[in-house]
C-alpha cells in the first residue's frame, strides 16, 4: 500500500541505518509500505522522473526478515513504476548488491548514472562514494 512518510516509517528507516537526512527536511518520497493489524513490517521508498525511477529506503523490521517481504516490497514498487511510466529502476547500496542481483539488478559504474541520478541527495550527499549503484530495466 502506498503512504506518507510516517513517524514509524521514519524509525524503521533509522532502526535500519539507513539516511533519512533528506527526508527530514521534507524532501518529497513516496512509500510503499507493508503492515499487518496496524504494525509496519517493512517499505520502500522511490522517486521518479519521467522515465528513471531511483528505489530507497528498503527496510523490514528483523521479526519479518527472511520471509520474501523485501523482494515483495521491490516488486511491488516496479509495477508502480511501470504503470506510471517508469523505464529504468536505479539504486545505491552498500550492503544489498546480492540481494538485488537476484532480483535482476546489475551493477553499473557510478559515473553512467543519468542526470536525475547524479542529482538526487541520496546519490550526491547521503550515500558514500564506495555505493554501488545498479540499475534494471522495467
């Protein structure tokens, strides 16, 4: 289901190490967001423009780990992306590549990202340079 960024999505997001400076300061991202009698087990956030959509902000609560909410969350988010228009799905991560991979993502140097990319706070601000950025086409 898709949501705002809330005060549990925002702990989550913490809890999980991940940077939510941006999102603070009231930068615009859409969530989608997975819960079960009211509590949150896990989202992912994404922006988009036209075409290119950057996917952040995966996180699950440790009790619903290891059960395929993650890649649920992903696949639910590219179909958003699809229908909306979206051609490409990039990410960064730092810990997370094999993950992706498995999901069809390949890595791509960081200086092929596309403008909207390289602009976002996540990828020019947020995250460290060591990020490895990957991309999928929808």
């Amino acid at each position: 289901m898709e949501t705002a960024l809330s005060a549990d999505v925002l702990a989550l997001l913490e809890a999980s190490g991940l940077p939510t400076e941006d999102l603070r300061a009231g930068r615009p991202i859409a969530f989608l967001a997975a819960s079960l009698n009211g509590e949150l087990l896990g989202c992912v956030g994404y922006e988009s423009s036209r075409d290119v959509v950057l996917l952040r902000s995966l996180a699950i609560q440790p009790m619903s780990q290891g059960r395929g909410l993650g890649r649920q969350l992903v696949v639910e988010l590219e179909q958003h992306a699809k229908a909306a228009g979206g051609r490409t799905v990039f990410l960064l991560t730092t810990t997370a590549a094999p993950f992706f991979e498995q999901l069809g993502y390949e890595r791509v140097a960081r200086d092929a990202a596309p403008g909207f990319i390289a602009a976002s706070t996540q990828f020019s601000e947020l995250c460290p340079g060591s990020a490895q950025l990957m991309m999928r086409r929808l």
